[in-house]
C-alpha cells in the first residue's frame, strides 16, 4: 500500500491517489471469499464448500472486491495521507476507484485536512496576576457562610416585610382579568430581594404587613418561556401569612467547638485563612492559564476548516451526555426540559469549542517551532499518570490512546508550559493585549 500522489484541490482539501498492491489485495479478497462462501450455494457442492474460481466464474470475477476494499480502504488511507505529511480531520471522505484487478487496485480520496500554521510572538504574552492577598474581609465571608448554614428561622412581629425576610405568601396570578395556569400558590416562602421571581414582584411585597392582602402588578420579561405570558402585563393577588428572618448564631469559641475541629476562634479563623490562600493560588494560576491561552489563540494565523470545530463540539457534547447519564439522565430529556433542539444545543458550545481548537493548534504551531520532543519514558509515565489518574490497568488505557496521541499531548504541555515561562506581568487588561502585538 503506498501514495502514488497528493494534491491540493482547495483549502485543507487534498485528493490523494493511494495504490494497494497485488498479494494484499489478493489476501483481503481470499478472507471475503473464506466468509462469504457459507453463504453461497452453488449446484453439485455443500453450501459453503464451493470453490472460489466457481464463485467468480458465475458471479463475476470481482464478486469479492468491493468488500475486500472496503476493509482495506481505512489503513491504506491512513498509511498515504502519514506519507504525505498530512493530518487527517474527520470528516466526509469522496471515494473513487480507478482500477482494480489480479495486480491491486487505485483509489482516489478527497479529504479535510489540518490547516498550516503560523504563530509569532507567542513570547512574551501579557497576563494580568490575580491578587493573592488575603483580607479579614474575606475571612469574615467564609464565616458567615457557616453561620448561615447553621442559622435558624425565627418570626418577625410588629414591622412590615424586608429584603431579605422570608415571606410567606398565597399568589394567584390573572391576565385580562383571567387566571392562567401555573400563577397558584399556597404558603408559598419566598426570599425578598433574591430575585427568585419575575422583576417587581418581589419589591412590591415588600412594606406590607402579616395578614394583608393586596394586589401587585408586574410584566413578564420578552423572554419569557410561556409565549402566552412573554412581554403581558398581569396581576397579581397576594396574602402575606408570615415574615420570617434567618438568625444568625454568634461566632464564639463554643460555636467553632460545634462546628469545626478547633477550640477557639483565632485558630479558626488562622485555618480558614491558610485554605483561602491556598484556593487563591489555584485561581491565579488558572486565570493566568486562561489569559496566556486566550492570547496564544488569537495569535495563530490558520485556516480551519469547519469539521475541526464540529468535530469539538460532538466531543463536548459527549462529555456532557456522560455525565447525564451519570445523574440518570438522557440528553433528550434535557434538551425538552431547557426548550432546546439538538442545533441550538450545538450552539451553545460553538464557542467553547472554536476556542479549545485554535489553543490546541496554536500549541502544536509553537510545539513545531520549538522542536519541541518527547521520549519513550516520558511516554510511558504518561500512560502511568492517566492509568492511577482513571484507576485502570495501563493496557486498557495503550487500547484507548495511541503512542502519537499521547506524544502529542506531551508535546502541547511542553509548549504551553514554555509560553507560560515567557510570560510577562502586566498591570492592565489593555497593556496586556499591547504585550500581544
């Protein structure tokens, strides 16, 4: 099997000529006869005894090539395309067979390519650092959240409702002066100010008193997922039951008894502060990440070719399944319950999807430039790192990735961390895309 010749008819287009030779094609075709003669009758012999020659004298001497191609298409393919020095993108391959016989056959493929790359001044790119400073503020906040997970709901008496009170309400909704379904609750507890509910109709609660009943008036958002209601001005009648409010429990060395391993507050407070530093480090480094990938992407100069970008998109959207099902889910159950088809699902992670592309290729452009390389045991660790990483033997994951994707891998972690090296502080957003050009 080898290129016979290579050329392109557009942009991350090639047709490729691929020649198979005699003994393989022979080969292929003797393991389609050995299968499909059980299936074969032929008068004077068994079904599945008959001979080959006979097969081909009555059906044709090529009876067996279209399968026997068939099979060997992909590797032949596979084999011409490394032998022009092109990556395959998967995409919709042309098929063409120019010959076929005793010595072999020749086939044409037209199919997508990866783009040329260029890439300058990946050195040098500008991120703006996250401060790692770590304020009483912030410890405050974290603590507060533990007293609001361990607070409790005590009535209000003798004023009227506030942002930030519990209300509990009965509402029933009318358009036209006509109650439409879904706009009924009884003892409804509704936080005020959350906007957990349509605009205006939470603030309108607010000021009234326990046992009053009043009518607000709202207009739902042009938006909206009930087109009967989308854009109309309603009405709704409401009678207020209770107010309550969460209290909050002091922060004293008893409470951190109750709620943490230590005995008093300051070691508290010095232990949540060592863990906000430590978060706080993580999300600098990935907002740096982010930054210098972001930067790097709009860099590359390529043409690529829509089938990359679509082809991340099933990606995502199979991860995404993976963890439906997870959670006992289907992806048309979703899609029904968040009112989207399968293309404005699509849509949704276009985006995502563009960008991961040109960052992996932009890495690649940089891993070129850079002669950047890879050995067998670094190969190897790598194969170790994602077998404990997944808890699987590494034969099971050699069976899932190949030697070059993993080489690649490594080879775009080498460049990333090379540009990362390069990278400069700067103080702005706007002098960090000067530092870019």
């Amino acid at each position: 099997m080898s290129l016979k010749s290579s050329n392109k008819v557009e942009t991350n287009r090639y047709e490729i000529t691929v020649e198979v030779d005699g003994e393989t094609f022979e080969k292929e075709v003797n393991r389609v006869y050995k299968k499909e003669v059980k299936r074969i009758n032929i008068p004077g012999f068994r079904k599945g005894k008959a001979p080959r020659a006979l097969i081909e004298k009555e059906y044709g001497s090529q009876v067996f090539y279209e399968d026997a191609m068939k099979a060997l298409y992909p590797e032949a393919l596979e084999n011409a395309v490394k032998e022009a020095g092109l990556t395959l993108v998967r995409d919709k391959i042309e098929l063409d067979v120019v010959e076929a016989g005793k010595d072999g056959f020749v086939f044409k493929a037209v199919v997508t390519v990866e783009p040329e790359l260029s890439i300058d001044n990946y050195k040098g790119i500008g991120y703006v650092p996250m401060s790692l400073e770590i304020t009483e503020d912030d410890i405050d906040n974290d603590v507060k959240r533990v007293q609001e997970r361990n607070s409790r709901l005590v009535p209000v008496e003798g004023r009227a409702a506030e942002n930030g009170d519990i209300a509990v309400i009965d509402f029933e909704g009318f358009l036209n002066g006509e109650a439409f379904d879904g706009g009924k609750a009884e003892n409804y507890s509704l936080t005020l100010g959350n906007g957990q509910f349509i605009p205006g109709f939470e603030e309108q609660i607010v000021g009234h008193n326990i046992d009053e009943e009043f009518t607000i008036n709202v207009t739902f958002p042009e938006d909206y997922q009930a087109d009967e209601l989308a854009g109309k001005e309603t009405e709704f009648k409401i009678k207020l039951h209770e107010i309550k409010k969460r209290e909050l429990p002091e922060v004293d060395d008893e409470f951190i008894k109750d709620v943490s391993e230590f005995d008093n507050v300051a070691d508290y407070r010095n232990d949540i502060k060592q863990k906000l530093e430590k978060s706080r480090k993580e999300e600098a480094e990935n907002s740096k990440n982010n930054q210098i990938a972001e930067k790097l992407a709009g860099l590359l100069v390529a043409e690529i070719p829509e089938a990359m970008y679509e082809n991340q998109i099933d990606n995502l959207i199979g991860e995404f399944e993976m963890n439906l099902r997870a959670q006992g889910l289907d992806i048309n159950t979703y899609m029904q319950y968040v009112g989207v088809d399968e293309d404005g699902l699509r849509e949704q992670y276009r985006e995502r999807a563009e960008s991961q592309v040109k960052v992996r290729l932009a890495l690649k452009a940089v891993a070129d430039i850079e002669n950047i390389a890879v050995t067998d045991d670094e190969i190897d660790e790598e194969y170790k790192r994602v077998a404990e990483a997944y808890n699987v033997d590494v034969d099971r994951v050699k069976s899932a990735f190949s030697t070059e994707d993993i080489a690649n891998d490594l080879k775009s972690k080498k460049a990333m961390e090379l540009v990362r090296e390069n990278a400069v502080e700067v103080e702005d957003a706007e002098s960090s895309a000067d530092s870019a050009e």
